[in-house]
C-alpha cells in the first residue's frame, strides 16, 4: 500500500509527486462497485457525491423521493414481520459473521471512509474498531438483553410475572456525514438485533460507506428487505422518514434535532437524538503534563475534530498552563496532514465548504476581538481545498463566538482556572452537555469531579474513547446534547417495547371464598403489611 500524497509537516509544501501504484478514487470508487452497492435503492432522480480531498465527484447516485420512502418502508415493514420470528440467536449470529467480515475486508472501507469524509487512515479505523465492537457486544450480549426476565408479581407464587421485549417494527435512522461507518451501521445493529427492520437515510456525501456495511450485512446473513437506504435532501426526505418509523434515530446538530423530536412527539413514537457538544477537558495542577499534551492532540484533533464528542474547550490550571500549552502547541505544529489512502498523516480535511467556513469564521473573529493564535489558525488549500492547519487559541472571551458555539472543526480554545470548583463551573457554563475529560495523576480525584460534571461522558486521562468504547456502558448526551443513550442494554432496549403478562393463579385478586368486599380489603391490607415485613419488593 502507497501513498497517493505524501504527508506533509504544518507549514511546509506538502505536494509531492505521487509514488507509482498509489491508488486514486477512480481506483476505489468503481462504477461496478457503486452499481453493486446501489442495487435495490429507490430513486427516479439523480444525485452524486465528492471528496474532500479534491473535491471532486465520486459518484452518480439515485436520489430518493418521498413516494420511494413510502415503499421503503412498506417493504420493511413486510420482511420485519418475519424477521422478528427468527430466534435472537440466530439474528445475533448474522452480527458475529458481520464482525469477522468487516475486520477481513477493512481495506475495502477505510479507503472509502477516507474518500468521502476526508479523514485520515488512523482515524477511520476509529469507525472499523467501533463497528466491530458493537457487532461483537450485541452479538454476544442480544440474548440476554431482550430475553424474558420474570418478575414478582402481585401476589407471591399466585401470579407469575413475565416481561416479554417486543420489537417497535421499522426504524427510521438518520446518520450524519461525520462517521459514515460507525453511526449507520453502529447504530443499526442493535435496532436490527431485536428484530426491527431498518430504513436508513445516510448522508448522500458518504452514503457510498453506509452501503458498503449494509452489502456487508447482506453477506453475513440479513435478508435484504429487512435494511432498506433512502438517498436524498435532508429537508426533503428526512420528514418523510419521521412521518413512516415506528420509531426514529437521529445523529446530527441540535438544530435540526428539536425539528426531528417535534415530529416525532406528534406521532407520539419514540426517538433518541444524538445532538451536538461543546465539550470541555480539564487539566489539573497534579496531571502528567506529557501524556495531558499528547491526550489534547487526540481529543481535539481526530477526523479534523468533527466529531460531537471531541473537545473544543481546554480548562488548565494556572500553576501548569504556561508549559501545558507550550508541550500542547509544540504537538499539534508537528502534525502531519495528508491525504494519502495510507497511515501516515495525523490529521485530514474538513468535510467541505460550509465546514471550512465556518472554522475561518471563528478563527477570524476571535483573533480580531484579541484572542491569541498559538498555533494554526490558516486554511491550507495547497494540501487540499478545505484543509486547515489544527488551530490552538489563548485569551478567548465572551461574546467570541468560539467560546461557545460549536465549531465542529479542528480548533480549541485554552482556559486558566485557579480553583476545582472554578473548573467545574466553567466546564458546566454551556447549553450542552454530552463529553468531558479530566487529566490528574489523582484517580479519586478524578472520579469526584467527573461525577460534577453535566456531560453523559467523562474520560479520566483519555479524551473520549475510553468512554465511548466502553460499549457495556450507555453513552448520549445530557440538557441540548440529545436524548436517549447508545451503546449497552439502553442502546438495544430503545429499539424494543416492553410487555408484561402476567398470569393469575388459583385464587382471583378479588373477593373470594365468601369474603364481602370489607372483609377481603382487611385481608389484602394484612397481607401487604406481611410482603413489607417479609422485605418482598
């Protein structure tokens, strides 16, 4: 495997003549490969998508209308009913085959994660690594999670208890552009599990990664009907999927999430909305100010920190500030940008344009209002046309707009504080509240304060993937970052309705034996005193 572009140190020319036998996107991006993985996608129009790393278009592709959302769903409601008759086993089976496929044919999706979201190699391993331990967790797991669970009943040993998870039907999911892999069909396994059958609508720039997984699903064993995909607009196409599911996942801004959670609620069916964060790391005065440094980079600046749980806010403390920074800005000056289809470059492209801008903007507006640039802070179109260099500010304030609106770019603001509890409120200042990190050598310490924090994740001496990969343990975000969780028995369970039966035996719950109604309601009250007195739950 060759580079296509060598990477290239920040600040330096990165153009270098491409190594014989490097791949390009017309290498990867076949039109037998994107005839393969469109077959059975709905659409009468026409659509394409690009890469970051050119911006140039990758592929023609059928655009979905809403009457193709209409048949979508009425194609998987058909094949769920059947779906759901296959014993949990055997659907968790498909994952663990799933699994072993995805980790033998990497190659395949790393080169398009890399195409269509202009992310390092390293990077979109994140997505493969994520992918895999969902298929594994749930297929390992899936049973117990959804299987029967009895539980006392009313009356001990007279009624026998049992809750039963059915699944809701079809799930409309919308995935973002951001992690095409991991948050199509990370978040589709589960739901799919539990015998839900799935309409997907990806977003059409990376829509190519989405369906390569469902391919890859298909071959491990799911009937095709069962994951149908809808290509199209957002505002056109999304609505319609709110307006068929059963019940909705979403991934995406908080804009556009209250619009999701709305429609939902006027269905009254469920959705759980993964939203956006403004995410804060804390750096103590005890901390190891190398691994600290080192933690930042990794935290800030994977997939060129467009990600909902990378950090945009560095609170440190005054007594280590001066070298933090100087250990931190040393770091990311280092880094390699590329966009080879090969590890070696530490950081790749923005999505696009809109990206682009939006980073310039807060940069630009905080270096004018006074903010410092310690490192970055320039759009590098020589690499590529939406790069830009990872990007260290000092001195940020209110009412810059990068102190507290998402950036969703590879920029980060650094903060002083002198007490704990100074950290903890500042961390705590925003709207949202979805990740958080704490460095300290203090490992009750660190648990103290990350249990003060207003995040639905805390990382102790890791940025966000200790968290997030930790997939027994539910992840999702507190106040605007979202509702509902992923990941866990919440991430499966969400997708199930729960049903109780409960069966009564020998003697009604009601009068009996010649008792009058005064009699019977004595009896039941000595009873309940007895089950309290018997520590009966």
């Amino acid at each position: 495997m060759t580079d296509s572009q060598a990477p290239a140190k920040t600040g330096t020319n990165p153009l270098a003549p491409a190594p014989e036998g490097a791949r390009t996107a017309a290498d990867v991006v076949t039109p037998e490969l994107v005839a393969q993985l469109t077959k059975g996608v709905a659409g009468s129009g026409r659509t394409a998508n690009h890469s970051p790393f050119t911006g140039e278009k990758l592929a023609d592709l059928p655009e979905s209308s809403p009457e193709d959302v209409r048949k979508a769903f009425e194609q998987a409601r058909a094949a769920q009913s059947v779906w759901a008759q296959v014993p949990v086993r055997q659907r968790a089976a498909v994952l663990l085959r799933f699994h072993d496929l995805v980790l033998e044919r990497q190659a395949e999706v790393l080169d398009l994660v890399q195409l269509e979201t202009g992310k390092a190699r390293l990077h979109a391993h994140e997505e493969v690594q994520a992918v895999a331990v969902a298929a594994r967790h749930y297929g390992r797991k899936a049973s117990s999670y959804l299987g029967p669970k009895r539980h006392t009943g009313a009356v001990p040993t007279l009624t026998k208890v049992t809750e039963l998870r059915q699944p809701r039907g079809v799930v409309g999911q919308i995935a973002p552009w951001n992690y095409p892999l991991e948050l199509s069909v990370g978040d589709a396994l589960p739901a799919l599990v539990a015998g839900n059958a799935v309409v997907m609508k990806p977003d059409t720039e990376t829509c190519l990664t989405a369906l390569w997984a469902r391919d890859l699903l298909i071959e491990a064993g799911l009937p095709i009907e069962v994951f149908q995909v809808v290509i199209g607009d957002g505002p056109v196409i999304g609505p319609e999927i709110v307006r068929h599911a059963d019940y909705v996942s979403f991934t995406g801004s908080t804009l556009t999430g209250r619009e999701v959670a709305k429609g939902a609620a006027a269905r009254l069916i469920g959705a759980s909305l993964e939203l956006g964060g403004k995410n804060a790391m804390l750096v103590l005065e005890d901390a190891d100010i190398e691994k600290a440094a080192a933690g930042a980079v990794r935290a800030c600046f994977s997939s060129a920190g467009q990600l909902c749980v990378s950090i945009e806010r560095l609170y440190v403390h005054e007594s280590v500030a001066d070298v933090f920074v100087e250990r931190f800005a040393a770091r990311t000056k280092a880094m390699r940008l590329g966009t080879s289809l090969a590890y070696g470059a530490e950081m790749g492209s923005l999505a696009g344009e809109r990206q682009l801008q939006a980073v310039t903007r807060h940069v630009d507006e905080a270096v004018a209002k006074g903010a410092k640039l310690v490192a970055g802070g320039v759009a590098r179109p020589d690499i590529g046309p939406y790069f830009f260099e990872p990007t260290i500010l000092d001195g940020v304030e209110a009412p810059m707009a990068v102190c507290n609106e998402e950036t969703f770019g590879p920029v980060v603001s650094v903060y002083r504080f002198k007490d704990e509890d100074e950290a903890i409120e500042q961390a705590n200042s925003t709207p949202y509240g979805l990740n958080a990190a704490v460095w300290t050598k203090d490992g009750r310490r660190g648990a103290r304060i990350a249990a003060r924090l207003r995040t639905g994740t805390v990382n102790i001496n890791e940025g966000y993937a200790a968290a997030y990969g930790s997939l027994q343990s539910p992840m999702g975000g507190m106040k605007e970052s979202g509702l509902g969780r992923r990941h866990g028995s919440e991430g499966i369970l969400k997708y199930t309705e729960a049903q109780t039966i409960a069966h009564q035996r020998l003697l009604p719950l009601a009068p009996s034996f010649g008792m009058d109604d005064e009699k019977y309601a004595q009896f039941m009250s000595r009873s309940l005193r007895v089950m309290k007195a018997l520590r009966f739950r």
